[in-house]
C-alpha cells in the first residue's frame, strides 16, 4: 500500500514556448478505457492528473489503468495507491484504486502523503460483507506528489482525493496537511495542486477556496466554481502557486466517459 508504481513512454517533448497543458480528472476506476484514453489523447496535455485509478480491479478487467494510458499516451506516469479494494480482488491476489500522474516532462522523485485525518466509514466491518456495493477498503486518502522538471525549474504537483464522507470538517484538514508540506519548499517553487477534493456543500466550497487563496494559490477557473460532477456539483479544481501564470480553466462538459467531467488549464512559467 505504500509502494509507487512508475514507467516510462514519454517520447514526445513539452511546447517549446513554455506552455504546460494540464488536465485534472476523476476517471471513475477507468471503466471506459478506450473513451478515456482517446478523450485524453484529444486535448494532448503535457501533464495529466488522475483520480478513482484501478488496478487489478474486476470491475475493470484486472488492467493495470495508469499503466496502459501511459503506454497509449505516450507519456510516464506515477501512480500511487490509495485502497486496497476488497471487493476487487484477494488476499492472494489484491485490487487496488489511486491516483495517477502521466506527464512528458522528466519525472525527478514521487512520494505520498497519506492524511492523518481521515473517515472510518469504508474500513471492513465484520457485520458488512464485502461486496462490491458497501465499498470495504484497506488504506485511506492520499495526496501523491510528484517532482517535474519544467524548463529548468522543479514543479511541485500535488494530486488530491479528499474525503467524501464528510460535510467539509475532513476534507480542510486533509487540505491543511498538503497545504503544511508545501511549506518545506522555497517560495519561489511553482506548484499545482489539483484533483477531486470533495467540495460537495457550498460552505465547504468557500472554505477551501479561502484556505488555498489564503496560501498564494489561484484557481484556473477564476473566482468560478463551474460544474465538475455529472450530479453533485463542484468537486475538481487546478491551482497554481509561484512562478506561474494559469488560465484557460475549462470545465470539458462535452466529455461523457466518467461521472466527472475533465478540468483542462494552461500554465507559462515566469
């Protein structure tokens, strides 16, 4: 549960005019692989950010999902695990869910926070049985964090999914924890913080935009929360902090291969 997986298939180089595209996306495990990977492929993003990643999964056909986009993609990736999926596979043989990053740009070193601050509600409990239904999981919610090399400078991107089972109290102390990391380098670092962080309460909204403004970040969509989540509202986000310019948020509405729409963004380091 603690273990990185990576591989390399990056042959193609980031924009000679220091543009970065980004794209933040909840794939919902990567059930439509292909639609993902072509709807991905279409926005040909230098840095792509996932979340609800599968790995050895039933559900999703025992594939290994950041791997096989980063082969079809071209592009390395990181992927770190977040549960352990008792419905998805066995002691034997154990499924796993995460996020991922898939990137052209050199990937210098990985890590994972996993909060201290989290819910009970998906632990195995004797009294539940393990289906697929009630969701049992071993683990707990991670950010992984991922060191690029970006026109000679380092970036800093931290990929998020925050709690869901909380009205906001979890979901701000998961937030604090990456927001206290990122404060063991100089100010004059660019990092992105970006992925699903739960905001389904208005409250919890404003909440978390006051906390990352607070902490220098701007969002890419401005002062808007546009509509990520098919039903439930505004959940994922891209931020920048340092050296950097973003814009051109987009909420993707007219891509229809997950239960979230994708958060595209371009970045310029200055």
């Amino acid at each position: 549960m603690e273990q990185l997986r990576s591989g390399r298939f990056a042959t193609r180089d980031t924009s000679p005019n220091g543009i970065l595209r980004v794209l933040d996306w909840n794939i919902d495990r990567g059930y439509d692989l292909p639609g993902i990977s072509n709807a991905i492929e279409g926005q040909r993003p230098d840095l792509v950010i996932l979340q609800e990643v599968d790995l050895n999964a039933r559900r999703t056909h025992r594939a290994d999902i950041a791997a096989e986009l980063a082969r079809r993609l071209k592009l390395d990736y990181v992927f770190a695990p977040e549960f352990q999926e008792l419905s998805q596979g066995s002691s034997d043989d154990p499924a796993y869910h995460g996020q991922a990053i898939l990137t052209s740009l050199p990937v210098l070193r990985s890590r994972m926070i996993r909060f201290q601050h989290q819910s009970g509600f998906w632990q195995p409990r004797p009294y539940v049985p393990s289906w697929a239904l009630f969701q049992r999981r071993l683990g707990g919610r991670i950010a992984l964090v991922s060191e690029l090399q970006y026109h000679a400078r380092t970036l800093v991107v931290y990929n998020l999914h925050l709690e869901s089972r909380s009205a906001g109290a979890i979901q701000l102390a998961q937030l604090d924890e990456v927001l206290k990391d990122s404060g063991q380098y100089p100010k004059e670092t660019p990092i992105v913080i970006a992925g699903d962080l739960n905001t389904k309460y208005r409250a919890c909204t404003k909440a978390v935009m006051e906390r990352l403004r607070a902490a220098g970040f701007e969002n890419a969509t401005g002062d808007r929360t546009p509509r990520t989540h098919v039903i439930v509202g505004s959940l994922d986000y891209i931020f920048a902090r340092g050296p950097l310019r973003i814009g051109d948020g987009e909420v993707r509405r007219d891509i229809h291969k997950s239960d979230h729409y994708p958060v595209s963004a371009q970045l310029t380091i200055h």
